[in-house]
C-alpha cells in the first residue's frame, strides 16, 4: 500500500479515537504520538501508535486493527470462533455461525466486531456484524463480513 500522506493528530482527534474505542470496546489506548496515514489506491485510513498501526477507520469509524487488538485486548464487540473457522476466518472469508463459539449481546446489526480464536484468544480478523449479538450463533447463515484480516495487505503493511 503507498502512503498518500502522514500527519501527526490534533489533540481533539486523539480525545475522539481514545472515547470511541473505550466506549464501544472497552480498552484505553495509551501512547505520546498519534500519526493518521492515508494510503493512496484505498481508502482506509490507519492510526499508528507510537509508531504501531492500532487504529483503522472503517466509514469513518475507528476501531482497532488485529495488531492493536491484540495488543489492546478488546472486552466488548468481541466475538469467538471455534478452532474448525480459524483458518478461513485468518484467510478473510466472511464468518458463518456455526463457527462462532461465544458473541457479546450488546453488539448491534451494523457494529464492527473483533473476531478472537477460542484457543488462546488471539484476535484474528475485524468485520462487521449483519445481526445482533444474540443471534450470532446458530446453525446456518453469513453473520459477520470480513473487513480485515491476519496478512492483509493491510496487516502486512510495515512503517
């Protein structure tokens, strides 16, 4: 990916990252530089951390990367696969419900979602939900699409 520009944020912008992430994840992020890069041929923005990449804006909206989710472990949004999903879910493919072991109820339809492995909790994709935490789980049916993923262009991305 080609880094169409880099700029350090506004303190007001660190405040909007920094409450939005602890308020619909629960994590708070602590670093002394905040940098936004803009990549030329996407139009997904990154945040980097102290130099890391933690933060990417999805429609506007932020939410950690599986590096910074990984780093800064989530404790809502948060759903678990089974070991069966790992590997389709690490390649990118969209996750099915049986796959999903375990879903926070307070996700709504429309919310980005941390995607964990049930083994060791590493956080494996971000995507966002097509249904409400409660009805995650089941027997049939695509419930959450894959917006990024461990080695992604994105994931791969190094600075």
């Amino acid at each position: 990916m080609q880094v169409k520009s880099r700029h350090h944020l506004r303190s007001d912008e660190i405040a909007r990252i920094t409450e939005t992430l602890e308020e619909q994840l629960g994590v708070s992020l602590d670093g002394e530089a905040f940098e936004r890069v803009e990549f030329v041929d996407d139009d997904t923005d990154l945040v980097l951390v102290d130099g890391d990449p933690v933060v990417v804006y999805f429609d506007d909206d932020p939410f950690l990367t599986v590096r910074g989710a990984n780093a800064y472990p989530p404790e809502r949004n948060l759903v678990t696969v089974d070991s069966g999903a790992v590997s389709f879910v690490s390649d990118g493919a969209d996750v099915m419900r049986p796959g999903i072991t375990e879903a926070d109820d307070s996700i709504a339809a429309g919310d980005l979602v941390a995607i964990a492995e049930e083994t060791h909790g590493k956080v494996l994709a971000v995507g966002r939900a097509t249904e409400d935490g409660a009805d995650l789980t089941g027997d049939s049916g695509k419930v959450i699409e894959s917006l990024h993923h461990v080695g992604d262009e994105l994931y791969n991305t190094t600075f």
